[in-house]
C-alpha cells in the first residue's frame, strides 16, 4: 500500500500511516491534528508507578483522565475510544508527545486494523484465528494449527504455477487419505455434531412443550353455506308480513323485497286513516 500525505513532520504520524490501514490512519490522522490545538492539561498526580493527567478536551468541553505507565508505555482513557474503534484517541497522542514518544506502543495497536495483519493470520483445526488469539490446550492442536498453517503457505505458493503440481498435491492428499482412513474409524452423525459443538450433547430432556392456551373466542368455527342451510331447514317456517308466505325470513332479510301487493279498497283505507286519527287524539289526551 502507498503512504498517505501527513499533516506534520511529526515521527508518531509517520509510525501511524506505517502501521495503520488507510481507513484507519484517517481516524489516527484527525485525533492526532485534534492532540496538537485542542487540549489543555488541568492536573496531574501519581499512584502506583501510574500517571493520571487530567486533559481538557475544548472542542467537547470535558475533562477526560489518562492513565499512563512510563515503564510499560500502557495507557488508558475515559473517552474509551481505543476499545470501541481501535484508534489511540487525541488525549492519549497528547501524553505520547508530551513524553517524547516516536513510535506507538504495542499497547494502543489493534492487530486487526494494521496493514500487516493478514500476514501473522495462522489457521487450526477450528477455522481461521490470529495467532494471538489461539487456545492452545494440548500439543495436538498445537501440531494441526502447523498443519493448517503449511497449507494455506503451500496453496499461496501454488497461485500461478503450473496445473501439474496442483495435481502432484491432489494426488499426494488422496494417498496420504486412503492410507489414513482404514486405521480411523467412520464418525457417526451424533459423534460430528458433538465435535462441531464442542461438547457432549444431553440425552436428558428438561424443556417441555409450553401448556396450550385457549384465548376468548378459540374453538369455533366457521360454518360452509351447505351447513347453514341445513340449520335453516331444521327450524319452523313463520310467515313473512313482505311477501306474505311461509319461509325462513321475515320482512327485514326478506329476498324479495319489492313484491306488488294486490291494491287495498278504499274504505278499507279510510278506516286506517280514522284509526291513526283516533289514535293521535288519545296520544294528545295522554300528554296534556
């Protein structure tokens, strides 16, 4: 990768865009241009081989207290902005050029954001982990994580060479496989979930099924129209004052509601309207 432009002459920057990635050294970049105008000291004390430096932050306007071990060269902040991005934040770049540092400590370099990571990546039997970051536990794993290691070595080595050393390693795995697999006996389904798990799976079985629930209104269902119409057959006909025969409706949900009715005689209507009138007197007699 190409070195980025630097914002000073400065040996700390320098070691940032040697060490850092591009995306990476941005950040660096910033809290490094922000460690040089921005901070102010407002005390100082010592206990246990440690130096606490009260740094004033004037762009946020907060103190912030740096822990820092001359002897060590660890140090730490409130800001916690190493452990969440990884980046030596401004107020520890301020007590690293106060001290006359010029390269960053091991301490404030996150393995993960440097250019040379990958090369340092070593594989076991589990999948890819820094080397760091294995968990040695017995001189097996410690052999397959060579083993792992001269793989992804060879495979490297192979980009670009010919097709018959490719299949001069093919061949040599397959050989070294079926010598192999006579002496090592087949490993059941259960057997291989338990090594992909890591532990040994319980037969014991604690969790039950959880109790079912019955809400408002749970049960029922819908009846088809073939269902409802059987239902409607089982009860009594009653006569219908709209079409005037016996059915299963009434005059609200009849199915003919305009039918013609046969013309009333006019002193039938006279006397209806005799009748609404005596009926009005007695309402207004009731009244008053």
């Amino acid at each position: 990768q190409s070195t980025p432009q630097l914002f000073s002459k400065s040996a700390l920057e320098s070691d940032g865009a040697r060490l850092f990635t591009h995306a990476l050294f941005e950040e660096f970049q910033e809290e490094y241009k922000c460690s040089t105008n921005t901070l102010t000291s407002r005390g100082f004390s010592e206990s246990n081989n440690m130096e606490l430096n009260t740094v004033k932050d004037a762009l946020r306007n907060r103190n912030f207290i740096v822990q820092y071990n001359p002897g060590t060269l660890e140090s730490s902040c409130t800001c916690k902005l190493f452990e969440r991005r990884g980046v030596p934040c401004r107020h520890i770049l301020w007590i690293y050029l106060g001290n006359g540092l010029e390269k960053i400590p091991e301490s404030s370099i996150a393995k993960r954001w440097t250019k040379d990571a990958l090369r340092d990546i070593k594989s076991n039997h589990k999948g890819c982990v820094g080397v760091g970051d294995v968990d040695i536990i017995d001189k097996k794993q410690i052999e397959m994580t060579k083993l792992w290691s001269e793989v992804h070595e060879t495979m490297g080595v192979l980009i670009g060479r010919e097709k018959e050393h490719v299949e001069d390693l093919c061949k040599l795995i397959k050989e070294f496989r079926e010598k192999l697999l006579p002496s090592v006996p087949p490993m059941t389904k259960h057997q291989e979930l338990e090594e992909l798990l890591g532990c040994a799976t319980n037969n014991e079985i604690t969790i039950l099924p959880p109790k079912i629930s019955k809400n408002k209104g749970s049960g029922k269902r819908m009846l088809s129209n073939k269902a409802k119409a059987v239902a409607c057959a089982s009860k009594p006909k009653r006569m219908c004052n709209n079409c005037k025969q016996m059915a299963h409706h009434d005059k609200r949900n009849c199915p003919n509601p305009f039918v013609e009715r046969p013309p009333q005689n006019v002193d039938d209507e006279e006397e209806e309207e005799e009748e609404r009138k005596r009926k009005k007197k007695r309402k207004m007699k009731m009244m008053s």
